[in-house]
C-alpha cells in the first residue's frame, strides 16, 4: 500500500513539474566537507574537505534530471624527516644526511546521478541516486635536505586504488537571480572494498626504497556541500 501512495505521488509530481517553465541545463561547483564513518574513521579519524563540480540535464520537462559530479579531497597529509646513510667517504666514513618525505592521500570521485527536482521556481528542492566509482591515491616524494631533488630510486612514489561508490543525496537550490543559485546538498555514500595506504607506515628501506603498508577498508562517509549552481 505505501508503494502504491509513493509511486502516484512520484507521478503527481511529475505532472506538476511538467506543466512548470521551460527547464534547463545547468552547472555547479561547491566546497565539500566529508565526514569519515565505519572502517574509513578508524583510519583517518577526523573530516577532511575537497572541491566539486557538476551538471545536470532536464529529461523533457518532466523534472527528472541526469548529471554527472565529480570531486576531489586532500584526506591526510605529512611531513616527515629522516636521516639517511647517503654515500661512504674515501675515509671509509659513512656520510649522514638529512631528508624529508612528503606524503599526501586524496580521494577522486566520478559520479552519474537521477535527479528529482519537482519544482522550478525561486526554492527547488530536489533528490537524487547515485552511482560511480572513486580512487584513493597516496602520495609520496622523497628531498634531499639542502638539494632540492629527489634521491630515493623510487621518490616519486604514487599508490592508487579504485572501487566502486552508491548512495543517495538531497539538496535545495535557492535562486539569487534568474541564473545564479545556491546549492546546498548532503550525501550519503558507501563505497566498496579498497586497499588504503596509511601514511603512519611509510619508512624508507636501505636508505633509498619507500616501504609501506595496506590496509583493506569498506569506506563509507556523509558529505556536506555548499556551492553555486549557474542556468545556461
């Protein structure tokens, strides 16, 4: 019975939305502040923040849309110094120096979504599915302390893993203008295994190998986003 109310409720709005003004396309970009949950928290503890872009297309003018997002993080980075056995005198004297790797995770993320946006005046809330997938990178580099270069045979070291991603979003355009709005938006997404590098294992082996470790994770995470959404 609730299946059947919903279902003619989704067609009411669809023939409401239908009868409304011409729609049309649009793009967004917004600020994105993730909050890590489950087995994703564990391991980074705390939110982390990335940038987003996005459009979306009118299916007629029937208020269902298809868009395509995608997003960017920076979820942890650091700094940390070594000292390293860089090469023997003709004394016979190891010679010492110091050296700093840099080390930074981010997450990518391409995602188609449905849209349901009802309504298309000065308040346009709206609903959508989600599905893509996304890759967590980490990044490391290796400086030689006073040099500027790297030294270490594999310094330039990068690490990804991809898997998928599904959820659900709800969000609320509000008009400032005939073009512009302001797009607020909160997600739900839950991503599939993956391998994540954690930047605590990093090390360099024989003074010139980075050696780190992986860690399977199921990474689920809310994402809060505020943007600005232009109309062509």
């Amino acid at each position: 019975m609730k299946r059947i109310i919903v279902f003619k409720l989704l067609i009411f709005l669809s023939i409401f939305s239908y009868g409304q003004s011409f729609r049309s396309s649009y793009s967004n970009v917004g600020f994105q502040v993730s909050q890590p949950l489950d087995s994703l928290k564990d391991i980074i503890g705390d939110v982390f923040v990335g940038i987003n872009a996005g459009t979306n297309l009118p299916i007629f003018n029937s208020g269902i849309e298809i868009g395509f997002d995608y997003s960017w993080a920076r979820m942890e980075q650091e700094d940390r110094d070594f000292v390293i056995n860089y090469f023997v005198s003709l004394t016979g004297q190891y010679v010492y120096e110091n050296a700093t790797m840099f080390l930074q995770n981010r997450n990518n993320r391409y995602v188609t979504n449905l849209r349901f946006r009802p309504f298309n005046g000065k308040f346009q809330p709206y609903a959508e599915l989600n599905c893509g997938f996304e890759s967590y990178r980490v990044l490391a580099d290796v400086i030689k302390e006073g040099y500027g270069y790297s030294y270490a045979s594999n310094s330039n070291f990068q690490y990804y893993d991809i898997t998928y991603v599904t959820g659900w979003s709800a969000g609320l355009r509000i008009s400032s203008n005939e073009k512009l709005f302001v797009d607020f938006k909160f997600q739900n997404l839950k991503s599939g295994p993956v391998n994540y590098v954690k930047l605590d294992t990093f090390t360099i082996i024989d003074d010139e190998n980075i050696f780190y470790e992986k860690t399977q994770i199921t990474p689920r995470k809310f994402v809060y986003q505020v943007g600005l959404s232009y109309t062509y």
